[in-house]
C-alpha cells in the first residue's frame, strides 16, 4: 500500500521471550480505513504482536508507530477487544460501558451523552442495570465492544474476539462489527484462528508462518463493502479462503507429525 493515509506503520519488528523467539522480521502497513486480518498457527505470535501494538509488550526489536510517533506505551486512542470478554463482574453493563471513559477522566456529561448511545449501537438498550452474569457470551462481547467504541478510537484491535462464542451469534456479531464500521471507519487488526473470519472481515489478510514466524504472505481479499451474507457464497471468498488454507495447510501437517512424534 502506499505510504499516503497509513495509521499504524510495523517496522522490522521481532519478539523473544529468552531463548524463545517467538517472530521476526515483521513488516506491515495498516491504512486509515482499513481492516486487516492477521492468521497463523498457534504459537506463531498472532497475540503477541497484537499486544506489542498496544503498548503492553515491548519489541525485542524493531518500531511501532502509530499516526507517526512510535510507540512505548498503550497509546491514546487505541482500543482493545478481548477474546475472553474482560468485564468487571462487579460493573453494570452501563458501568462496564463507562469504565474506558472514567479512566480517561473524560467529563461526567460527556460520559452520560456516550455510554447510552453506545450501549444501543451494539444492540443492547434495556440491559443499561444488567451485570454480566445475567448476559449471554454474545451479549457480554457486545458490551465489551460497547466500552472499546465509547472511548472512540481511530485504532481498533480484536483479540479473537469471537472464538468463544457459538457458532450462530458469532455470525451475528461478525456482521454487527462490520456495519458499525461502516459507519465509524477506523483502522483494525482483527487476530483470528479462523480463515473464514479473517476473509469476511478484512480488506487484506496477514499470514504468518514459520518459526520464529514472519509474514509469509498478504493477501487483498478484494471483496466489496459493505459486506452482506451473500459475500460468504461468492467466488471469490471461496478462491481467497482456499487460498489462505494453503498457505497454512504445510505448517498444520508440520505441526502434527511433530504432536505424533511426541505421543
């Protein structure tokens, strides 16, 4: 992509924890008003280097920068969306919602203007008093992704946010996320285990392989927006899915003969 409207700029970035060298060499450019998804094998560092765009883990080597100035710490504007929902059980859905706001010390008005718009964008208006033990998976990650969006961030990270829910409000969700950034554009590296997820949600997919891993190929999915149910049925989703399940299918045959190997 061209260096004109790129947010999140990845320069030769590697990450080891002691002797473990978990990827390298990792080069990438994000846009503005871009989804990028990014797939590997377990291990390969998908999280890892997620949380290094954060701020939460420091590169070993290499640069981050976002909009330019390069990161050493979580960065304003940037928000993230966990796998495993990481809401307060303590915390109302309104209070859940809010907690990104109170941290940034954001003014009592605004808080009360945001969080209810908030909260109704992802389907949730009525359960504003509900603490999440009394919410489906589907309806918890709704609030979790209520409280990312109310601190309106131009950056926008998925943790494979979707992975622990079942099968059918996962589609839902899927497409939820996806009209709400039709409407609220932003850049988002969305980590998924799933090839299918990855190619619905993004404008170009990041494959990382090898060990330590690297970016071994990036592909334009070239699928048209907005995205509807019927993309999941065209051509080409099947070409770019397949496509991608090539690219991954030598490191999961690699991968079990080494598990046979040790059973």
């Amino acid at each position: 992509m061209s260096t004109e409207g790129v947010r999140i700029r990845i320069a030769g970035v590697g990450k080891e924890f002691g002797a473990l060298r978990v990827f390298q060499n990792i080069d990438l450019e994000i846009g503005e008003r871009e989804i990028v998804s990014i797939v590997g094998p377990s291990g390969c560092g998908k999280t890892t280097l997620l949380r290094c765009i954060d701020g939460l883990v420091k590169p070993t080597e290499g640069e981050i920068r976002i909009d330019g100035t390069a990161v050493t710490g979580p960065p304003r504007g940037v928000a993230v969306v966990f796998q495993h929902f990481g809401l307060f059980p303590w915390k109302t859905v309104y209070e859940n919602v809010a907690y990104g706001l109170r941290l940034a010390k954001a003014p009592k008005e605004h808080i009360r203007e945001s969080v209810p718009r908030h909260i109704e964008l992802v389907g949730l208006k009525g359960f504003e008093k509900a603490y999440p033990y009394q919410l489906s998976g589907g309806m918890q990650q709704r609030t979790g992704l209520a409280r990312a969006l109310a601190t309106d961030p131009h950056v926008l990270l998925m943790d494979e946010p979707f992975a622990s829910i079942d099968a059918q409000t996962r589609e839902i969700l899927q497409f939820e996320l996806l009209r709400i950034w039709e409407s609220r554009p932003m850049s988002m590296v969305f980590v998924t285990h799933s090839i299918e997820e990855a190619v619905l949600m993004g404008d170009r997919v990041v494959v990382l392989r090898g060990r330590p891993s690297s970016v071994h190929e990036v592909i334009e999915t070239g699928l048209p927006r907005p995205r509807t149910r019927d993309v999941l049925s065209s051509p080409r989703f099947n070409e770019v899915r397949d496509h991608v399940w090539s690219r991954l299918m030598h490191e999961a045959e690699q991968a079990e003969r080494e598990l046979q190997e040790v059973r």
